[in-house]
C-alpha cells in the first residue's frame, strides 16, 4: 500500500507543477496573440482608411465639378481598381444618405438598403467636428470604414464604405496560434521530462524533502521553459508584426506612387505636383509605424516632405541633405523603402518612405514586458505552491510512516501557512481590477449625478467598497468566534464572487458604486476570516511572522493579479475582466474545501465571553492606545494607501499615457515589498517589545512617500511613491495589529471581536482616502494637493510619538 501511495504523490506534485507551467505559458501566447491580433486590425483598419480616403477623394472631386453622383460615369473602374490592388477587401460601395446603395463591388445588393447601424448621419458629425468624419464600425464580423461625400456646398450627398471580413484576421492569427502551439508542446514536453526525473532521484518519500531542493528544481526547470517559450513567442509577434507593418507601407506608398506616375505620364512635372505632400501627410497621420515619406528627383534632391508634424516647407530647410537612415544590411530592407516614380519608361524621381524604428520597437517591447510580467507572476506561483507543497507532503509522508510508528508533528508554523495559498488565489481574483477601477469608473459616468463634479463620483466606488469592507469585518469578527473562520470566508467568497459578476454588467457608475460595495461586503468577510486562521493557530511567539507571512501571500495574490487585469483589459476590455475575477475567487473556494478539510473546525462557543455589550465596544473604542493608534497612525495610513496607490495612481498614469499594463507593472511594486520586506521585518517587530517605535516609522515612510510629488513628478514619481508606501505598510501592518490585541481590553473581548473592530475602524481612512484625494486635488492639484497631504501625515505622526509619550507609565491597557 505503501509503495502504490509514494508514486501517487510524486504525481501529484508533477501534476500541480505542470499546469502552472501551462498556464503561464498558454497566458504568455494569448497575450501576444491578442496583442497582434489587435494590432492586426489596427493596421487593417488604417490601411483601408487610406483607400477608403483615396475612393472618396476621387468620387468627391468629381462631384464638386459638377458630375451627378446618381449617374456617376467610370464608377465601376475606380471599383475595380480599389479591389486590384487590395485583394483582402470584402466590399466597396457607396450608398445614399437615405441608405439607398448605388454601387458596389457586390452588384447583388445594388438598390438594396444599407444597414441602420451603418447609417451615419454625417450631416450631424460635420457640424460636431468641423471636418469629414472618418468611422469604424464592425457589423456582421464585418468591419465597415465610412466616410462622407459632399458637394462644393458641404451637402451630404451619400456616403463611402470601405469593408473586410473578420475572417481575414482570423486565418493570420490561427497561423500564429499554430506555430506558437508547436513551441508550447515542445517546451512543455521537455519541462515535463525534465520535472519527472528530478522528482524520482532528487525527491525521497521517506523524509521531508529541502524547500531548498524544491525550489531549485522548480525554478530552474520551470524558469528555463518559461525563458525560453518566450523568447520563441517574441520572435514569432517581431517578424509577424513588422511583416505586416511593411506591408501595409507597402500597400500605402503605391496608392502615392501609382497617383505620381499616373500623373507624370499626363506631362506633369515631378516638381509642379500640387499638394501630393498633404497625401503623403494624410498617410503618416493614420499611420504611426511612418515616420516620414518624402520624394526626391533623380539627382537626389528634395521636392516634398511630410512626417508625423505634418507637411513640411521644403524651402524653410537649410542645408537639407537628404540621407538614409543610418541602417544597414538587413535592417534597412526591413525600416526604409523606396520606390521608383515612373515617367513611361524613365526614372523620374523616388518616393521614400522610412518606417519608426521607435514605434515599432515600443510594440515589441510590450511584449517583452509582458513576458518579463509572465515569468515574475509563474516564479509567485511558483512559491505559493512550494509552500503548500511542502506541508502536503510532510502530511503524506507522516500518514505513510505513521504504521511504521513514527510520527512527523506539523508544527504551528505549517499550520499557519495552509493558509496562505487559498488567500493567494482568492486575492489574486479580488485585485484583477484593482488597477481600472476609477477608470472604469469614468466609462460608466455618463451624465452628472448628485451634482457632484466627475473626479469626485469616480473615487466613490473604491470609496463604496471600503465602507462596506468595514462593516463585513465588525460582522466577520463575531461570524469567527461563533461558527469559525471557514463560515466568514465561504460567505465572503459568495459575496465576491456575485459582487464582481455584477460589476462586469454594471450600466452606470451608480450600479457599480452598489455593486462595488457588495464586493468589498465579501473582501472584508474573507480578508478578516484568513486573520482569523492565522491567530487561530499561532500564539504571541510567532504571530507577527504569522500574519506577515498571510500577508506576502496576499500581495502575491494582488501583485498577480492586478498585473494580469491590467494587461488583460488592454486586450479583452474591463468589464469581462470581472467575469473571470468571479471564476478565480470560486477556485479559492474549491481550495479550501479540498485540502484544508481537517482544519475546518467549529469553535467551541461560550456566549458569556463571546457576548460584547455597547459599553464594551466603547471602552475599546476609547482605550488611550487603541484611540491614539486609530486617530494618528491607522487612518491616515489607510486613507494615503487606498487613495494614492487604488484613486490616484491609476488616473495620474492614465493622463500621462502610461497603458494600462505599464500601470499594473507599477502597483506591482508595493506587492513585490510586502512579500519580500515585510516578512523580514515582522521578524524583528516579534522580537521588539515596544511595538510602537515600528508604527512611527510607518508613519515617516507613509508621509515620505507622498512629499516625494515636491521633488519628483511622472512615472518615477509614482513609483517612489508605492515603494515608499510599501515600507510604511511592511513596518506598519503587523505591529499596528499587535499592538491593538496586546491591550488587555482586546484580551477580554476576544482577539476576534477585538480584530473585527480595530480593521473596521482603520477602514473609515480607506473609505474616505479617495474623497479626500479627490477633494485635495480638485483644490491644489495633483502634485500640491498630495503634498499638502503629506505634511498633514507627517503632522500627525508626531502626534502619535506624543500621544505615547505622554501615556507611557499609565495604565493605558
């Protein structure tokens, strides 16, 4: 029996190893696909924009000299030459503003109707934009590109519509997928191979394998797959992409190059081409892989220039020298291309087209951090499995040699840590939308409500959840001590988990300022009954590292998934993100059901001692240390945490055009501290006997991290800020807990009680860090107004030295 068992483990571990290599690695590619697929239909959607211009421009000049668009003569040859030279395009007509189509590539639907969704009525678009509007509209897997015909008079006389399929992106993307499958497979068949010999010869059955061992094994095996998929995946998404970028300039220059020649062979001279630089200009504005497009006469000269500014006065350049860019080789065929300009049979002059080396790099290089954010968020995995990992196998093994009479004890420290794994996967769904939400937010503001200005009304949702995360704690404290941490956390976990759902359909911001707060109801149920847990099964000799190590695998949870909701709303959009936040919060569910069975107990419940009258609440309310506490450390900590890094950050990035991704990769920072600083901390806080000198210097840190905005501004401002806000929350998160439970009047309510009090009333900074940003920012702007903020907090640190000071002696207990 026991010879069938130790194999079973070892398969249980490949198993558990495996997936996570699978899903970080099929993660990897559905980013870099999704991200080349919307690429793919940026460039798509600009090409066909330029031909659809070219169409109109045509059509239109025709008509404002006069020639009838009803009977429209040669209509059929511009068709013809539209799909020749685009041979992906589905469809090229040109309808009336009633809907009414008049031509079209497809003559069965002459004469038919145009759909409603397709009619624009650009009459209206003109007077709100002052110019021919351009739209983008996908019906029927179609996308359609529409633009306006107008007569000398401005008169909307019918419209142009330029379509292809969705189909045409879909069969460049099942290539890739294709490809990148090949590359999955064999990088996974070999991680497997290699995994499987390491757990038979380096991972023994008859004793407790090193975590050492295991960790080497794992990220060494793992890490090199990962590395190494990636590297295949960035340079399937470089070649693909650029291949499609010179192909699109390709398609581009043409249109220019057969208009010049058509032109030359007319007896145009190549130096009297009247506004052709406004084409060339038009081109680069819907096409910023471009950087410039010039053309030159046969003795290299320069007659006309255009780049991402806009046309450019070839007379105004002094001593312009024309030269290529500074490539060679392979590089210059990819980023420079150069035509002939064709007078019959004669050279007459080239048309130059160089391509952004910066804008093509910065595409790539999005992937590469994407990748990078993979790798970091599989080696986190990697960790919290190890860590599980190694209690469950020290728990297989004692059952193995428990016949032999020997016994393996599971000490408090293992217990604690069982934890840690269900609070990561729960967390890791909790923050997927941590870095949108007040961006999600402004989606959803569609008019004004309550009279309140815009920044105000975004803030209020973060604001709803906290509020209610605090009124679930003050409940979850008594759930604990009645029924026991599993019944805070199931109930917690429903809540989420509908909460999210609801956020994903939410119409208005007014429903997800509701729905926010059914979420955070089921946050704080769960968030205090992981506390519980904790001080369930440690006692005053390892609590704080108890609690640190609950909450490194918290931030793990928060760094993963808000770096994965970040780049999955830059490709699937922010609502289903909450979809798949409701899926992964159930997993965390099914985790605890699954393997932590044995510690669900049911407390035993002594209604004497768990009964908490209004004048005890007070007495804890308005014990010295306890208010002091509050007042000068744990709200404003709460406030500047919630709304710098959940209020402020995300929109302070977004108005510098930071992505969405880059904005998650940021808040990863604050995790990255906690899981790694803040253990290591708690570590001499356990030791300290005065808890109090660690809660200052939480506050100092906190109030450093906000005056940074007075020398630093941008990204690395932001990005001193959350690191300094990390340190103050690693130096302050366990001492400020065990400093409020070592009172003696939290010792005669009870820990829980006592835990679900103290968090509730920390959470009113939280609820109202964001009003309070909002309001300072309104006022001061956003670098005064969390300055001033700052001075505030450091103002109110020194209050707290004071308030100790001057109760030190007393019996303030």
């Amino acid at each position: 029996m026991e010879k069938e068992k130790k194999p079973n483990i070892k398969r249980r571990l490949l198993l558990c190893v495996l997936g996570i290599l699978l899903l970080a690695q099929v993660f990897n590619a559905s980013l870099s696909i999704s991200s080349f697929e919307k690429l793919y239909i940026n460039t798509l959607i600009s090409n066909y924009s330029v031909v659809a211009r070219d169409f109109q421009r045509n059509i239109s000049s025709a008509v404002r000299f006069g020639k009838p668009l009803e009977k429209f003569y040669g209509i059929h040859s511009l068709l013809a030459e539209v799909k020749k030279n685009n041979v992906e395009l589905n469809n090229a007509s040109v309808f009336l503003p009633n809907g009414n189509i008049l031509y079209s590539l497809d003559e069965k639907i002459i004469r038919d109707k145009q759909a409603e969704k397709l009619r624009i009525d650009f009459a209206r678009e003109m007077d709100k934009t002052g110019k021919e509007a351009i739209k983008i509209i996908l019906h029927e897997k179609t996308y359609n590109i529409l633009l306006p015909i107008f007569d000398r008079t401005k008169n909307w006389l019918g419209t142009v519509n330029i379509s292809f399929k969705e189909e045409t992106v879909r069969n460049k993307i099942i290539k890739i997928i294709w490809l990148n499958l090949q590359y999955l497979a064999l990088t996974t068949l070999i991680a497997g191979i290699l995994l499987y010999l390491s757990f038979n010869y380096f991972i023994k059955l008859d004793k407790v394998p090193s975590r050492l061992r295991i960790y080497l094994i794992l990220f060494l095996i793992v890490g090199v797959a990962q590395i190494a998929y990636s590297t295949f995946n960035i340079k399937i998404f470089q070649s693909n992409y650029i291949d499609i970028i010179r192909t699109k300039s390709l398609q581009l220059s043409s249109l220019v190059k057969n208009d010049i020649d058509f032109l030359l062979g007319k007896g145009i001279k190549i130096n009297k081409l009247i506004k052709i630089d406004t084409l060339l200009s038009e081109i680069i504005q819907v096409t910023p892989e471009i950087d410039d497009m010039q053309i030159v006469n046969i003795s290299n000269d320069l007659l006309y220039f255009a780049n991402k500014k806009g046309v450019v006065n070839v007379k105004k350049i002094e001593n312009f020298t024309h030269q290529e860019q500074d490539l060679t080789g392979q590089m210059a065929q990819i980023y420079a291309i150069k035509f002939p300009l064709m007078k019959q049979d004669t050279v007459e002059g080239y048309l130059k087209v160089n391509l952004s080396r910066q804008v093509i790099g910065s595409k790539i290089k999005e992937i590469i951090l994407d990748a990078i954010t993979v790798v970091v968020i599989s080696f986190l995995l990697i960790v919290e499995l190890t860590i599980f990992l190694m209690i469950f196998l020290k728990k297989q093994i004692e059952q193995l040699t428990r016949k032999k009479g020997e016994k393996i004890e599971v000490r408090s420290e293992e217990l604690y840590g069982l934890i840690r794994p269900a609070a990561f996967i729960y967390f890791f769904g909790s923050f997927l939308a941590s870095s949108f939400l007040p961006l999600y937010a402004g989606e959803l503001y569609k008019t004004p409500i309550w009279g309140l200005k815009k920044d105000f009304v975004i803030g209020l949702p973060i604001s709803s959840e906290m509020l209610f995360v605090g009124i679930a704690i003050i409940l979850a404290g008594g759930i604990i001590d009645r029924k026991g941490w599993h019944w805070s956390f199931f109930i917690g976990v429903a809540f989420s988990t509908i909460g999210a759902f609801l956020c994903g359909i939410a119409n208005n911001v007014i429903q997800f300022i509701v729905y926010r707060g059914i979420s955070g109801f089921g946050y704080g149920l769960s968030w205090l009954a992981c506390q519980g847990y904790v001080v369930e099964h440690t006692d005053s000799t390892c609590r704080a590292k108890g609690i640190s190590n609950l909450v490194s695998g918290i931030f793990a949870g928060s760094i993963c998934g808000g770096a994965v909701g970040g780049m999955l709303s830059e490709r699937i959009g922010y609502a289903p993100v909450f979809f798949v936040a409701s899926f992964i919060m159930i997993l965390s569910l099914l985790f605890v059901l699954g393997f932590m069975g044995d510690v669900i107990i049911q407390p035993i419940f002594d209604k004497a001692k768990q009964k908490i009258g209004f004048k005890k609440l007070l007495q804890f309310i308005f014990n010295k240390n306890i208010l002091i506490l509050i007042l000068f450390s744990s709200i404003p900590g709460a406030l500047c945490f919630v709304g710098i890094m959940y209020y402020l950050t995300p929109i302070y990035l977004k108005s510098l055009d930071v992505s969405q991704s880059n904005i998650a990769r940021a808040l990863m920072v604050y995790g990255l501290s906690m899981i790694y600083l803040a253990p290591l901390i708690s570590h001499f806080v356990d030791k300290s006997s005065d808890k109090k000198i660690y809660v200052t210097i939480s506050g100092i840190f906190g109030g450093m991290a906000l005056l940074t905005f007075y020398v630093l501004d941008g990204f690395m401002a932001a990005i001193v800020i959350i690191f300094l806000l990390s340190l103050s929350n690693s130096f302050g998160f366990a001492s400020r807990i065990i400093f409020a439970l070592t009172t003696k009047i939290a010792k005669d309510i009870g820990e829980g009680k006592s835990m679900g009090i103290y968090f509730a009333l920390e959470r009113v900074g939280q609820v109202i860090g964001p009003i309070i940003l909002a309001l300072a920012v309104a006022m001061s702007g956003i670098r005064n107004g969390v300055v001033v903020i700052g001075f505030i907090y450091m103002l109110i640190t020194l209050m707290f030295i004071f308030g100790t000071i001057t109760f030190r002696g007393k019996n303030a207990n």
